[in-house]
C-alpha cells in the first residue's frame, strides 16, 4: 500500500494510464503462490469448539451492529476522501502527480506502524478510549491538513495515517471479542459492512465533489468522524474489550 501509488504514479508517467493493467501481473502471481502455499492449511483448528448456528451468532451481535454500523460508516466518508481522493484534490489544488503520489505513500506508511500499534495500545488502553482518541484526532488533523499547503502538509499526513487507519483492528479486536463463538462469521459480517458502506461513500464524496468542489467534500469528511463518538460509548461489553486501564 506504501509503494503501490508510486509505482502507479511511475507507471503513468513512462507508459501512460493504458499502462496500468500490466500492473495486475504481481498481485495474479501473488494470488496463485498464496494458493499453493495454504491449500494444505486445516481451515479449522483441531481443538476449537464448535460455532453456534448463525442465526443465534447473529441474534447475538444485535447489540454490536447498531454502533458498528454508524462507526463504519463515519469513518467510510474520512477513509475515502483521503485514500481515493487523495491524489485528485491534491492535484486541482496545484500538486504535481508525484506529490500527490508521494502524499497517498506517507499516509500508507503511517497506516501499516498505526495498523500494527492499533491493536497493542488498545490491549492496554481500552478499546473504547482508543476508538475516541482515534476519532477526535483524525478529524483534528483532517482540518490541519485543509489549513496547510506544500510540504507543510506531510505531517498532517503523518498524524492521520497512524489514527485514522488504526482502527480498523481495534474494531476487529471488538468484534471477535463479542462473538467469541463465531469469530469467522462476525468477521464476514465487520468486512462486509466495511466494503458496502465504503463502496457508498465513494459515491456520496465525488458527489459532493462535482457538484460544488473536492474541499467541501474533505471538509464534510473532516467533520464526520466526531459523529462516530456517540457509538462509541454504545459498544457493547465490558471487562476484555476495554482494557485494563479502562475502569481506571
């Protein structure tokens, strides 16, 4: 994810964007060395207990969804305008396509240490707090980033790769915690909210961006992750998902 708008910036530069599928060849290559090195691999371990049935799995996430529901979908308008509109409004507002590549590759870099970080901080933390530290400053900085201009913009990146995509295994560790009898299943329900949702919002920000302009839209998008605070305090459960320090 770090390289990956690099090497499509280079691509495009040397070769045109009619370039760009031969870009598909790594990740096919990729695909087919991960099929001959999993086939083997038991789908299940050999002393896991067995998963309830699903319905009872989902009746059982009732109270999980609501909150998860909102918070994704907050986060969906923040995550789009700064991964997939990223280069683009950088660009209209005079960047060069290097830059903006260059931009998109610091907040993936920020992204993978926040992604691994996420997680481990909210072992101690609490995963409520780290889900409220998160939201507040990645709205903070969506307008540090707005106010700045240039170079002066690659800290502001900084800070948003490692808040705004370190949620995302929080969110995980929040799921799997409350449905611990049918982990796999309530992952497919996290990623299938996660995809859905996210493939609106790509239409809702470039929306907004044809019908008045590209800062409105990241503005509306700064603005939402401060929604998202109230679902937090619905998440359910105690105890584990919050962390040692969370009673404190």
């Amino acid at each position: 994810r770090t390289l990956g708008p690099i090497i499509i910036v280079t691509a495009i530069a040397l070769f045109t964007l009619k370039s760009t599928p031969a870009l598909m060849v790594p990740g096919l290559l990729a695909s087919v060395i991960l099929f001959f090195r999993l086939r083997d691999v038991p789908g299940r371990l050999p002393n896991e207990r067995p998963s309830l049935p699903w319905r009872h799995a989902l009746w059982g996430m009732r109270r999980l969804l609501a909150p998860l529901t909102g918070l994704i979908l907050v986060r969906a308008f923040t995550m789009v305008a700064l991964s997939t509109y990223l280069p683009l409004f950088l660009t209209e507002e005079g960047a060069s396509l290097w830059f903006a590549g260059a931009s998109l590759s610091v907040l993936e870099a920020a992204g993978v240490v926040g992604a691994m970080a996420g997680g481990s901080v909210s072992d101690w933390l609490g995963r409520k707090r780290v889900l409220l530290i998160s939201l507040v400053t990645t709205s903070l900085f969506m307008f540090v980033f707005l106010a700045a201009d240039g170079w002066a913009r690659f800290p502001a990146l900084l800070v948003l790769g490692l808040t705004a995509l370190s949620v995302t295994p929080v969110l995980m560790a929040v799921v799997q915690e409350s449905v611990p009898d049918n982990r796999a299943l309530a992952n497919g329900m996290f990623m299938a909210l996660s995809f859905s949702i996210r493939a609106g919002a790509v239409v809702v920000v470039g929306m907004l961006g044809d019908l008045f302009d590209l800062r409105l839209a990241f503005t509306v998008s700064a603005f939402m992750p401060l929604l998202g605070v109230p679902f937090v305090f619905l998440l359910p459960g105690k105890g584990q998902s919050e962390g040692p320090l969370a009673s404190q």
